[in-house]
C-alpha cells in the first residue's frame, strides 16, 4: 500500500511538472461545459503552454491505474484494520476503477480536441465535463472514506 501511494506521488509530481504555468488549464478544461468556454481555455495559451498542456496526457494515461491500484490497496489494508461493510467494500473496489476509466476517456478526448477543435461541441464539452466531475467524485470519495478509516484506526490505536 505505501509502495503505491509513493507511486501515485512521484506520478503525480511528474505530471505537475511537465504542465508548468500550463497546470492550471487542466481543471479548467474539465469544467468548462461549453465549447465558446473550452476554446477560450484553449487560446489563452501561447505554443509553449499549449505543448506543456499536450505532454501531460501521455504519462496521465499510466496514472489512472497508478491511483486506482493505490486506493484499491488503502481499502484493502482497511479491511484488515476494522470492519468494513460489504456493500461499502464493493463501492470502495469499483469506485477507483470507474474514475480511473472516466480519466482515460477524458485524456483520449482532450488529445482529441486538441488536434481536432472543429471538434469541440457543447455536447462533447459537457459530456467529457461531466465524466470529469464524476471522476473526481469518485476518487476523493475513496479517498475520504479511507482518511476518515485509517484516522479513526490510528485514533483507537492511540487511545488503547
């Protein structure tokens, strides 16, 4: 489980540092809703933004599985730790895999755009918004549940 969380770190820190100035625009095209407002994104960055933009997907598309592996292996080691119910354990093991799915589809389609924004519609733009959201969703849902479980396991530690 720390062997995967120090993964996802070092992932994570490779993507920021490749996007640069260029960071900022991610959140910004996965919220955008519109086309009008994902072009806008698109143009308020120069050549050297816009390449720093396209660099950052090609180590996003090993990503996903690099944090759906981690928070898959958190919900397992707190399994071992307290009693999860099943229910809950089935949505903490497939919660990871649909974001890391949903982040897939969002990188195939801002490539996509990028070389093709004849393509960029209001449905495509607010279809790929919305897997998104439900990406981020679920995986700081995930994340949440497994703070809040190891912090109530480390407080129970504590008090015994």
């Amino acid at each position: 489980m720390i062997a995967s969380a120090a993964l996802f770190v070092v992932s994570q820190a490779n993507i920021v540092r490749l996007l640069g100035p260029a960071g900022p625009r991610v959140l910004e095209v996965q919220t955008a809703w519109s086309a009008r407002r994902y072009r806008e994104i698109l143009e308020k960055m120069d050549v050297r933004e816009t390449a720093r933009f396209r660099s950052h997907y090609y180590p996003d598309f090993v990503h996903p599985a690099i944090y759906a592996v981690a928070l898959r292996a958190g919900a397992e080691r707190l399994g071992e730790l307290m009693p999860i119910p099943p229910a809950t354990a089935r949505v903490l093991a497939l919660a990871p895999v649909l974001s890391a799915a949903g982040d897939y589809v969002e990188n195939i389609v801002g490539l996509h755009l990028l070389d093709r924004p004849e393509h960029i519609t209001d449905s495509v733009v607010r279809a790929t918004s919305a897997v998104s959201i439900a990406k981020w969703t679920l995986a700081l849902g995930s994340l949440g549940y497994l703070t809040a479980g190891f912090g109530s396991v480390l407080v129970r530690s504590i008090r015994r």
